[in-house]
C-alpha cells in the first residue's frame, strides 16, 4: 500500500493506492489467445464438419470393381436384319387395287397371291393384240399360197420352154446329116439358131425360178418377224395383264405392303417387298470415327433382344452417312430362330484383345482415350473421394483403366454430374 499526498486548494489528501501484482500484466493476453485458439478450432470443427459433404443414398448409385485380365477390345453398333434375297414388285401399268389378299408380316411361297389389281382398258389391250396376231399369221398364210401359185406358173412357162427347147435340139441334130442334100443349109442353120435362142430361154426362166423362191423367202421372213413382233407384244400385254394378280415370287416374309384397298399405283410403283428369312444379315451402323479398326473377317456378336450369336464382319461400305458408315455381319452359326426381316438388333465386332490390363464396367459419360474424375468409394463404404482416371481402349461394356486406379478399386458408375463442384461426397444407407 503506498500512500499519496494530493494538494487540492490547499488542502492535503491522503490517497491509499494498491499496488498491482507484477504478474497481473500476462493474464489478459494469455486469456486472449486462448479465445482465439478455441473459436479457431471450432471454426475448423465446422469446416472439416462431414455435415457439410453433399450426400448420396448407397441404393441409387451403380458401382463397379476395378478388374485385371485380358479384355476385347469392341466396337458398338446398331441396325436391322435384313434379306440377302430380296424381290421388289412394281407395278408394270397403272392400275387400281382391288383386293388385299396378305399384310406386312405374312410368311408366303412363291406362288402366293399378295394383291389383285385391275386395269380394263389393259384387257382390251391384250385382246387387240391377241387379234393382231392372228391377222398376222393369216397373212402368212396367205403369202404362202400366193407365192406357191407363183412358183408353180413359173415352173409350167419352164417346162414348156425345155420341151419346146428339146423338140429344136431333136430338129437340129437330124437336119445336122442332111444339110446341103435334103435340107437346105439356109433351113439348118435357121433351125440351130432356134435351138441356141430356146437354150437362152430355158437358162433365162431357170434363173428367175430361183430369183422367184430368193424372193419369196425373203417375203415369209419379213412376214415371220411381223409375226414375231405381234407374238411379243400379245406375250407383253398379257403378262402385264397376268401382273394384276401380283404373286410374291420368292418364298419368305412379306416385309413391306405400302398400298391400299382402293388406291390408284402408277407404273413402276413399289406394291411389295418380298424377303427370304433364311438368308437374313445384320446391317451395322458404326461411328465413322471408329471405321479405322474395322476390317473383313473380324468377328462379332449379334444380340437380337432374346439371343446373342456369333458373326463376322463380311463388307464395309465407304459411304459415311450421318456420322457413321454401314457394316455388313453375317450370322456364321446360322440364323437364330427369334431372327426376323427387318428386325431391330444391336451387335458388337471385337477388333483386338488386350493381355493383363485393369478395366471396369464403362461410368456414365466415359469416353475411350480420355481423362475424366470419378468419385472412388472408401474402405468403409462410407464416403468417395473424386479420382481422376486415364481410359484407354473400350470393349462397349469395359473400358481400360490406364492410370489412376488399383485393382479391386471400386467406383462410382453413376452420372454425378450434379455435383461436379464436390470433391468428397457421403454415401449414406
């Protein structure tokens, strides 16, 4: 305690003052720090608090295992099965639909009746040619008899000529040994020069003899190609006509019936499309991006919804379409029963196979040779922290992990795009 003495207006004041303790002056900023220390650490409680991890329930995400072996590299596709034997029929006149015998789908034999047309006009043209023609075969006919009545005058004017010819040779030889006694040689040789005139004759009508049947036989090959031309016509008309009963040809299915009871097709209009169902293939899209694997020969499984078979890769076409080119895969264990013309199908063509790798079912949105995060599940199974992955080759279902997992890793397959922004996320039941 010291004691002071204040002067106040001339008056003395005795002040008692306590003297503070020296170790007073380290208290207060002990007390501070310690403050600060416990509202960091709270502060840092809130902070690494798992309450404030987006959650996700264990029951709606996909998860899958990191795996190690050998795995096929694949490509995917998409397409129909489809006839290699397949008939289009086209409608050869106009005409109208008059009866609907089959629809889309109908197994049929080559002689089935699909539709019947009907054209009368097309009827009265086939019956002018079917008269056309018999006017040109009884012109032949008659040419015949004509040339016939020719050819046998020309034969009687020939035979009178060669008598007549022979009756001077006969003549002549005999007044040959008289000439000059009994027969004048004025009169022998008047009779040689007759003889030698109806020789001229007799080669002269031989000639036109043959010229004659020349010329008639030119006349019934003209008169044959008439007929040959009105035979070809009636034999048009009336299968055109025969085509308004429209058969399917071929046996298999009716894959397509794009007319109507009652509608009117032009000429070269699609009536039907016939295709055998034992001759099926798949036609293939496949991204044009991935033609460059593609090769003849490879092999391939078809999946049509009920079965997968094998197949293998037989033509590639150049033509890229939409973003992808048209393969061709032929079943090579024979054509599946479920399979059907024109039916939907995904396949798969195996175009290497990679030894000893790591992979995993495919993530959501993971593309082959690329880099993405996905959230790998923890021991506990309690959390899953984001993980970058390196991908390489896909086999549609798999894809290669090239860096950045372990095997017997497990991941999150699902799509997590929602919550791109967290690293760390909680898997709650």
């Amino acid at each position: 305690m010291v004691r002071l003495m204040v002067s106040d207006h001339a008056r003395l004041m005795f002040v008692d003052i306590a003297k503070p303790k020296t170790s007073s002056r380290f208290k207060r900023p002990l007390l501070i720090g310690g403050a600060m220390l416990i509202a960091l650490v709270l502060l840092t409680g809130v902070i690494m608090q798992p309450a404030g991890q987006p959650k996700v329930e264990r029951s709606k995400l996909l998860l899958g295992t990191v795996q190690r072996g050998d795995m096929q590299v694949a490509i995917d596709g998409y397409g129909v099965l489809r006839s290699d034997k397949q008939t289009l029929i086209t409608a050869l006149t106009p005409a109208t639909v008059a009866e609907v015998l089959l629809r889309s789908g109908a197994e049929v034999e080559a002689d089935s009746i699909i539709l019947r047309l009907n054209n009368p006009e097309l009827l009265q043209e086939v019956e002018a040619a079917h008269m056309a023609l018999l006017q040109e075969q009884a012109n032949l006919r008659r040419l015949k008899l004509n040339n016939q009545r020719e050819l046998l005058a020309e034969q009687a004017t020939l035979a009178e000529l060669t008598a007549t010819f022979k009756s001077v040779q006969l003549r002549c030889e005999a007044e040959k040994g008289l000439a000059g006694k009994a027969v004048s040689m004025l009169a022998y040789k008047t009779t040689l020069l007759q003889q030698e005139q109806m020789q001229q004759r007799v080669n002269l009508q031989t000639q036109r003899i043959a010229q004659l049947k020349e010329v008639m036989r030119e006349a019934l090959i003209i008169q044959q190609e008439q007929i040959n031309q009105a035979v070809a016509h009636h034999q048009n008309m009336q299968q055109r006509a025969e085509r308004l009963v429209v058969r399917a040809g071929i046996k298999g299915v009716l894959q397509r019936l794009p007319v109507e009871l009652g509608q009117s097709v032009n000429a070269g209009q699609e009536l039907a499309l016939v295709g055998s169902d034992k001759d099926l293939k798949a036609l293939i899209r496949i991204s044009q991006s991935k033609a460059e694997q593609l090769k003849i020969g490879q092999s391939a499984k078809i999946n049509t919804r009920r079965e997968q078979v094998a197949g293998v890769l037989t033509r590639i076409t150049p033509e890229v379409r939409d973003g992808t080119i048209e393969v061709e895969i032929a079943f090579t264990e024979g054509v599946p029963a479920s399979a059907r013309p024109e039916l939907n199908v995904d396949a798969q063509i195996f175009t290497a196979s990679i030894k000893d790798t790591l992979f995993i079912e495919r993530p959501m949105n993971a593309q082959s040779h690329t880099s993405s995060a996905v959230f790998r599940l923890a021991e506990n199974n309690k959390s899953a922290d984001l993980q970058q992955l390196s991908f390489g080759d896909d086999s549609g279902k798999f894809i290669q992990i090239k860096q950045g997992a372990n095997e017997k890793d497990r991941f999150i397959l699902s799509d997590m795009s929602s919550i791109h922004d967290a690293k760390m996320i909680q898997v709650v039941d």
